[in-house]
C-alpha cells in the first residue's frame, strides 16, 4: 500500500530536520588544544568600538585587594575565629580575560596564560565530579542521604545523617561538626553575636536555609572522594580536562592536613575555595574551554563529556535560595545583573573571579580580578555591544 501524502511528508520533514541537526553540530566551533581561533568582533555580530568599552571597563575596574593573596585572604576573613591559611595561596596577577562568542575569541586582555588562584570558581569544579559520579552512577540519586555512601562518622548524627547530595550542592545542609581541624560555625560567622552563640545555634533542617560556608563544601569534596576513591583532580583531568584540551598546567590544592587514606593509598581531600588557601590554580584560557563546554551542554566535538541532563540541574534555583544551584550561581532573585539575561548563570570567586555563560547570546565571559560589585555592568557591556 502506497503512503499518503501527509506521512510522505512528515518523513520528509524529520529528515530535513535530522540533517539539519548534522550540520549545525558539525558547524560548532571547538578549539584545538593547541590554538584558538580568533574572529574580529564585526565578524561576529559586535560594534567593535563598544566591545573595546567592555574590555576597558575591566582593566579600569580592577580587585582592590592586595596582589599579595595572603594579605587580601586574612584580611577578608579576619572576622572568623582562629582562620589561617593551611594550603597554598600564591601572588596574584593583573585584570585579564577573554570574551568567547560561538567558541572565538573575540577579544582577550591582560595575561591569559598566567595560572592565578580561583576561589570558589572552584565550587563549579567541585559540583562537576557530582555530575559525573551521577551521570556513572556511583551516585544513584541526588535526593539520597549521603549517609548511604560515606559511612564513617563525618555524616553520623540525627541532623548529619538527613543530609543528602543535593543539600550540600545547594550549600543548604548546614551540616555541623569539625573538618580537618576547621570548625563549621567559624566560617563566615553571622554577623550578630560571638563565639558561644555561634557554636551552640540551633541546627536547621536541610535544605530550608541558604549559607556560603567552605568547610561544609569541603565535606561534600571529602564525600565525593569517598565515592570515586581516587582523587578528584584526576578524576577532572581524565574525564573533563584533558578531553577539552586544558593545559597542563592548572592544580587543585587541598591543605597540608587533609590527606585521608583510601583502599591503602594516602590522597589529598582538596579544597572547594581559596579562602584558606588551596582549590584550584588555573589560568584564563583554561577556564574559557571549561566555560564553554557547559555552554555546549556538557558536549565537546562528538563527546557528551558531562550529561545533558546535569547541565540542565546546575541552572534550577535551589529551595533555599533561588540565585543558586548546583553551584553556580543564577542570574535571578535579589543579585540579578540589571539588563543582563536572565537565563545567564556563572561560576563567581574571591576577588573578582567569573565565567559566564550566556546561552541565549552564544557567549562565554571569563573575568580575572575584577572588582566583584561590577561584573554586572561588565557583563551588560557586553551584551550591549551586540549589534541589534
């Protein structure tokens, strides 16, 4: 029997789509690892002269904090009790940073080679081997108590034994208890009160309240070490960084006292942040292949490096508070960047440390030392720049 029309058609449209697909995913732009393709600004879509504005707007708006990190670091937590630095912390550079637009770069400024700290640009690092140790299934379900897979004492208790996956990825578990000699209450304490009422607060229930604190993401990086039972650099740089090309030269620090032993061997449990020194050391261009591969869904060439789906996961606000996810932060609620997408989110840290994806634009933003209350107007510029 011959197909009627309508079906012969509708064939016909689904292999036009189909080849359609094809060819934009072969038309995608990946950088080679050893070269990056550079387009000029027009070609792309920018006024030239206003994307200059953008790139002068962050060298004119440096961090003010010293170059010296170890001076800035204490100095912008010498409000928490018995804070020290116990991993490595090293001299900073100047602004620097790179404008991606469809996978070119467009513009670039300062030294982009220059491996520099991150901060808690580390946290979006950190929430990435999640995704993996999910999309492998070593993790079954973010909704479950990570109790279930870490079962010596750092997750025993009647409060630390609720907390799930997805409370430390929101930093909302408010998990309590003591993590290579650093204390939970110490970190970033509220700015009422004093010592005893910090260490005897009333405990709140996972995932009903928002707080950025470094020990309880340390214990969510102590976790997933845990579960993957080698090191999480490694883990990044086989199944992240060496495929999209990253330099050898980026590290991921914990302190001199977190070396657990797993299955025999001695590991170091590394650092979500800096703000006690270590986390990750990495230069401008590395962090734009790693920005650029959430802005392609996880994919790079033909590879699905990271699922879909966990891309999707890191961009929905959190019950506790909804500029944040999975460790990125979201570009809504209270700090949402006035003229700037709302479907934006980003990776922020200490001293003024960004990468920005922007989907509906096409666009990658990696900023080093910017002053952090502009990045807003920064990334606007940018925006704005695009030709209408």
């Amino acid at each position: 029997m011959r197909k009627s029309l309508p079906a012969k058609l509708t064939s016909l449209l689904f292999l036009l789509l189909f080849i359609s697909a094809s060819l934009l995913a072969q038309q995608l732009y990946y950088p080679e690892k050893t070269a990056w393709e550079k387009k000029a600004p027009a070609e792309l879509g920018f006024d030239t002269e206003r994307l200059q504005v953008a790139v002068d707007f962050a060298l004119n708006h440096e961090y003010e904090g010293a170059r010296d990190l170890r001076i800035a670091i204490l100095k912008g937590f010498e409000r928490e009790p018995y804070h020290e630095l116990a991993g490595p912390v090293r001299e900073r550079g100047g602004p620097a940073g790179v404008i991606l637009k469809n996978g070119y770069i467009v513009a670039q400024w300062g030294d982009v080679e220059r491996v520099d700290m991150t901060f808690s640009v580390t946290k979006s690092y950190l929430s990435t081997t999640a995704g993996l140790a999910l999309d492998e299934g070593l993790i079954k379900n973010a909704q479950d108590q990570v109790s279930e897979y870490v079962w010596d004492d750092t997750f025993e208790g009647a409060h630390n034994s609720q907390i799930t996956w997805d409370h430390l990825l929101t930093q909302s578990s408010d998990w309590s208890g003591s993590l290579f000699g650093m204390q939970d209450w110490a970190d970033r304490p509220p700015a009422e009160g004093d010592i005893d009422d910090w260490k005897n607060r009333t405990l709140l229930a996972p995932g009903t309240n928002f707080e950025y604190n470094d020990v309880r993401v340390n214990a969510l990086a102590y976790a997933l070490l845990q579960v993957w039972r080698k090191p999480l650099p490694l883990v990044l740089k086989e199944k992240i960084m060496n495929p999209i090309g990253a330099s050898s030269t980026w590290r991921w620090y914990g302190y001199e006292n977190s070396f657990v032993t797993i299955d025999g061997l001695k590991m170091q449990s590394v650092s979500g942040g800096g703000h006690s020194g270590g986390g990750i050391f990495i230069n401008t261009l590395d962090h734009a292949r790693f920005g650029l591969l959430f802005l392609r869904k996880g994919k790079w060439n033909d590879q699905q490096l990271i699922s879909e789906a966990w891309i999707e996961n890191i961009q929905q606000p959190s019950t506790a508070n909804e500029s944040y996810g999975y460790m990125w932060w979201l570009n809504r609620g209270e700090g949402k960047w006035e003229g700037v997408d709302e479907s934006v989110y980003y990776a922020a840290g200490f001293g003024g440390n960004f990468i920005v994806i922007d989907e509906a634009h096409d666009l990658v933003v990696v900023t080093r030392w910017l002053n952090p209350p502009q990045i807003g107007e920064m990334m606007k510029l940018v925006t704005d720049a695009l030709k209408k």
